[in-house]
C-alpha cells in the first residue's frame, strides 16, 4: 500500500490505510457524494424494505447517468459506454480482479482514498514501477468504456454504507473470510502471536461473509475484522436480478490484523 498525498475523502490516506483506523474506524465520505445523491437518500429513508431499497438505488443510477438510453445512442462506442454501468465492473471483479474492470475499481480507491494498488496481474512495488504503468493502461482502457464510472462508484461506496449502517445498526466491523493459496505473496508487516500477522492488503480485495465458502478458493483462509466503513461492496445489498455475487465483499486495504486458518 503506498498512500499517496491527495485524495477525496474526508481523512488522509496514510490514516486510511493505517491499522490503528481499522481497530477504530471513523466516517469515510466522499467529497460531495452525499449532497449530490440527497433525493436518493432522502427516498431510502422512508423505505423499510431492504430490496425495494436496493431497487431504488439502482433505478437512481439509471435515470441520473441514463444508463437506460444506451439504444438511442447513434454510434457503437456512445451504446457501450451508458450500457457498461457500474454492474459490468462488479461482475467483472468476479470473474478476474486482474481484468480492466478490476484496474479501474482499483484506480477508484486510489483517486478517492489515496491508496495504490500493491498488485495488479503482478506486484506492484512503487508507483514508478513499470507494473504501476501497466496497471494505469488497464485503468485508462477500462474507463474509457463507460460513461462517468468513478461518480457511479462514489454512489454505490455511498448507498452501500448507508445501507450497512442500516442493515448492522451500532455495529463497526464484519468477520470476513478470504481463501488463498500462497501465503508467502502476502506482504507480512509483522507476526504476530501464532497463526496471527499484521498484513499490507492490496488497496481492493475479495472477501465473503461464509466462512466454508472461502475454502473453495484457497487452502488457507484469512480471517479479519473488516471496518463496515472499508466495505466497498457487499452481494446482497442488490436485488439478485440485478447481482448475484450473495456473500462476495469488496474491501477496502490497508494494514490488516489477520488470523491464518489451514485445513485439516
């Protein structure tokens, strides 16, 4: 993780990525984002259920980046840039986080929170690595697909925070579970008691809240306490027609406390 000196939110990078904000988390917002979307949160407020509320948000989306008109658009580039939304780039998170939709979610959290990618196809080890150059090509390909993404993923950071605080009332951390292969990739900062380091996260990574789901990818698993607020996304939190990844979660790195689990 190298934070950088400038980002959008409302603590520095360097706090953001630190491991004493991930045992006291504080409000991250973006700038703006909050005041933009009040009519959508405004609307959230008087719904109690969850899935209409996940369906509000994205007929938000759709109507304030109009997402749905991509057949009117006269050329093939302009349909494809309203028709990739910010779901094309959660789905394809999925299938490959080392994908140009993985570089520009990526190049998302480093723009807004200040925090670089450690790795991307390859590690990362400085921003004036030729990794770094090669992942910034994936960012600028995979940006320029659609129309507006980063402000789509300021909205969705936003509506799923909300819908956190919501849904986890009083609440400040979820036990997340992540299957790997290779614990020596991991950039250990520290051991700590046994089966216990303190971790150099990538600045976005894959989680799932089903502890047996994390053994299908790995045969380790690590297991943290996430901060509700470095939760960029959640399955679940949309309805299922629109996203089936129930369980997958989207963190936000940095310098994390984890207990390595192995098999058997």
């Amino acid at each position: 993780m190298y934070p950088t000196t400038i980002n959008r939110c409302s603590l520095p990078p360097w706090a953001i990525a630190s491991r004493y904000y991930n045992r006291q988390p504080k409000v991250l917002e973006i700038q703006g984002v909050r005041h933009n979307g009040r009519p959508l949160f405004e609307k959230l407020d008087t719904l109690d259920d969850p899935d209409l509320r996940g369906t509000q948000f994205h007929d938000f989306m759709d109507v304030r980046f109009q997402l749905h008109q991509w057949q009117r658009e006269e050329t093939p580039n302009s349909r494809k840039s309203l028709k990739n939304s910010y779901l094309r780039f959660l789905r394809g998170w999925l299938f490959d986080s080392n994908s140009v939709e993985g570089a520009v979610l990526k190049g998302w959290v480093e723009s807004r929170l200040g925090l670089a990618p450690t790795f991307h196809r390859e590690p990362i080890d400085d921003i004036h690595a030729e990794a770094y150059f090669r992942y910034t090509v994936d960012r600028m390909n995979g940006s320029a697909r659609t129309n507006a993404i980063l402000p789509q993923f300021d909205l969705l950071y936003a509506f799923v925070q909300y819908e956190l605080a919501r849904r986890f009332p009083g609440q400040t951390h979820l036990m997340l579970y992540r299957g790997i292969y290779d614990f020596s990739e991991h950039q250990i900062i520290e051991p700590l008691e046994k089966n216990h380091y303190l971790l150099r996260l990538n600045n976005l990574n894959s989680f799932t809240d089903d502890f047996e789901k994390a053994w299908e990818f790995g045969s380790r698993v690590l297991q943290t306490e996430v901060p509700l607020t470095k939760v960029f996304f959640m399955g679940g939190l949309l309805p299922k027609s629109l996203f089936k990844g129930e369980g997958e979660a989207l963190v936000i790195g940095g310098e994390y406390e984890v207990k390595v689990l192995t098999g058997g």
